[in-house]
C-alpha cells in the first residue's frame, strides 16, 4: 500500500467515525456482557411484537436475524473455525458460498426456536475476564416456562466492537458440533462437496418448512 493510498484510507476512516452514528460509537465502546443483554433483548421484544415471526415466516425471521443479529456477529471466524484447516485451502468464491449456505442452514435449523418466543427473558451472569482481555466468555440464562436453557457466548474485541463468534446451548459449543460433521464431509467429497451437501439440507429444510 503506497502513502497516498494509506492517506485517503486514513481520511476516510476518520471521516466515518467523526459521522458515525451514536449507535456505532456505544457498539466500539460497549462491554461484552452488555452487548449480549441489550441486542437478546432487542430481539426478544422484536420477536413478541411480529406475529409473521411467530408464525414462523421465513422472510421475516431472515430479516431480523440480519438486522439485529449479524451486525454483532464474525461470521467469518465462525464459519472458518466450522470448516477448520480445510478454510485455507479454500478459493474466495468457496469461502462465500460456504458462507451463505451455513448462514442459511443456522437460520432454518435455529428459526423453530424464535419462533416458540413468548414470555421469555434473558438472564447474563457476572463476566470473568479482565479490563485487558481480547476474547470472553459470556453466560447467560433463557428464563421462562419450565427449566432455565444455558446459552453462553464466545466473543472477541474488534476495533468495531466486540462480535461473537461461537454459542454454547446447553453444553454444546455450535462450532465444534459443525466441525465433526464438516470434516467428514470435506474428508469424503472436498471442499465443493460440502457446499453441495449443505445446499441439499438448505432446500430440503425449506422444502419441508412449505409442506
């Protein structure tokens, strides 16, 4: 990158953060914890409020996912620790499509559970980590009918703000499941032949979702 390349990125990025939006600049500065706790609630009072989500329409559950749970979310470091050393293998074009379709596949197998959220609340223990500390653990409790669900988040700083990048619901990190059955997949039929596979599971879910 030459000087003068390196200026006008400097320019821009200063220019961006002197217009940022009060939101963008709260999101840089806000701890993990408190993060987690004002976007679940976020989206739990989203949720309540749309009766197409309830119903389980697939638009608007897509919808809210990408406007108030991905902007906090390193989809990249998730689907790369997913896929594991077969990533860096992987062509740019690979890349995005394992993307979208794991993005698809999260969102139909987890949309059930948004769409059961009724009374439901959100509990975030006291985070163990120190001032310095770049990647956390944050545990949190879905309170509601019946017995408490575990659901901790893995979350790392950025210079935007800390992003999650692995969820654990009721003792199962989500990464680590995806990744025994990725390497099979990969072990079996290559990079390609994962993508194939979770484009099948993608439009047999969606399938399944209209019948």
């Amino acid at each position: 990158m030459n000087r003068r390349t390196l200026g006008q990125l400097l320019t821009a990025t200063l220019s961006l953060a002197l217009l940022a939006p009060a939101s963008f600049v709260r999101a840089a500065d806000e701890a993990p914890d408190a993060l987690i706790k004002r976007v679940s609630t976020d989206v739990l009072d989203s949720i309540k409020a749309d009766k197409s989500v309830q119903a389980g329409d697939m638009s608007k559950v897509i919808s809210l996912v990408d406007s108030k749970i991905m902007p906090n979310v390193n989809f990249t470091r998730m689907t790369a620790s997913a896929v594991g050393r077969n990533w860096r293998q992987a062509t740019p074009e690979q890349k995005s499509r394992l993307q979208e379709e794991f993005k698809t596949l999260l969102i139909r197998t987890y949309s059930g559970a948004l769409t059961q959220v009724r009374d439901q609340s959100l509990s975030v223990k006291p985070l163990r980590a120190e001032p310095a500390d770049t990647e956390v653990v944050v545990r949190t409790e879905v309170l509601g009918r019946g017995d408490p669900i575990q659901l901790d988040y893995r979350m790392e700083k950025t210079a935007t703000g800390w992003k999650i990048y692995d969820l654990n619901v009721l003792g199962v990190w989500l990464v680590e499941t995806y990744r025994t059955q990725f390497a099979q997949e990969i072990s079996a039929k290559g990079v390609d032949g994962l993508i194939a596979s979770l484009a099948q599971r993608n439009k047999s879910n969606a399938s399944e979702k209209k019948s």
